[in-house]
C-alpha cells in the first residue's frame, strides 16, 4: 500500500500500538523497543523510508534540562549551532528534525503521570552508570519537579528507589572494588 490508500494509517496505528501504559508511564513494548529514552522517527526525504534514532538517557536529561531552563527557542538554535558544525548548510529539514528531536523529549515526559518517578529511574541509572554526580541529578531533578533539592536528599531518595525496586545503591557495587565496573548491569525493574 502507498501513501493516501491507507497504508500511512496502518504505519500509524502501528506506531501507536508500540505504546501501552503501565503505571506512571507508557513504556515501549520489549520486542519492538531499541535503546534509548524514546525514538525520533522520520521519513528520509532522499528514499522516503522511515527511520529511527534513538534519544539516549544522558542527552534526554541535557535537552529536557535545557527546554525547562533556557526555552525551546534557545534550545532549537543551540542544536542548530551544533548540527552546522557538522554541516554548514542546514536544510528545512535538517531544521524540522532538530524540532522533531525537542518535540520528542517533550511528548516522553508528558507521558508520565508521576515525574519524580520519571527523575528517579533517569537519575538511578545515569548515577549508577556514572554519567552524572549527584549535583548535576540534584539539578536536573530540580529542574524537572519544579523545586529545589539537594544533592544529599535526592542520593538518598534515590537509594530509597533502588532498595525498593531490589537494585543495588548506585555506585554501591563499586565502592571499594574495582573490578565491579565490568560487571553485567541489572536492568531497571518494571514499574507499577
């Protein structure tokens, strides 16, 4: 089926069916889900074949911090800055996927009907893996409830999280034990 006889429907409705709530937020189904906080698809204009990029954890936390501090203005132009180091001439469409890529984040975190359960999971697994401290998770939390909190108080909400969703402290498996970094990483659980 081509375009305009019903097969763009059929794509959208698979696309919407990739999606099932599951307690405070609507989680990719395991078979179709790639790595990454969400996907950014688009139709290629050169082949017109869909594809599909994945939003990493660590860069979802810098876009969402950015929106909520900087704007959605100042955010775009930034990654316009970013993408015309790589290629001086931006398209239209170059342009319109950077909004894609903003447009995104933000439809992930609307999704969630708790988002101190979003900053938790987040933050648990940028810690664990050490891709943030817990200054920048403080701030990014903050940034994200809408309210101040400390590094001290949001680590230990954190531990709270992990104790209670049977994962180990972050950092806790390599406090004193190199060879702890190599280990395999648990997943993070399923949420209620």
């Amino acid at each position: 089926m081509g375009k305009g006889d019903g097969g763009e429907m059929a794509d959208r409705q698979r696309r919407h069916r990739q999606f099932r709530k599951t307690g405070a937020q609507r989680q990719p189904d395991t078979e179709t889900s790639v790595p990454g906080v969400a996907q950014i698809a688009y139709s290629g204009p050169e082949t017109g074949q869909e594809r599909e990029v994945p939003l990493p954890q660590e860069v979802f936390v810098v876009l969402q911090h950015a929106v909520a501090t900087w704007g959605r203005e100042r955010t775009h132009a930034l990654l316009e800055f970013g993408a015309a180091l790589v290629q001086p001439e931006l398209t239209t469409i170059d342009r319109r996927r950077l909004d894609l890529a903003l447009t995104t984040m933000e439809r992930y975190v609307a999704q969630w009907d708790d988002p101190e359960e979003l900053a938790l999971m987040t933050t648990y697994k940028l810690l664990r893996d050490k891709d943030l401290t817990c200054e920048q998770a403080a701030t990014y939390t903050s940034t994200l409830l809408d309210r101040r909190v400390t590094a001290a108080a949001w680590r230990k909400r954190v531990d709270r999280w992990a104790a209670q969703h049977g994962l180990p402290a972050p950092g806790a498996a390599s406090d004193g034990d190199p060879s702890a970094d190599d280990a395999e990483q648990l997943p993070l659980p399923d949420l209620p």
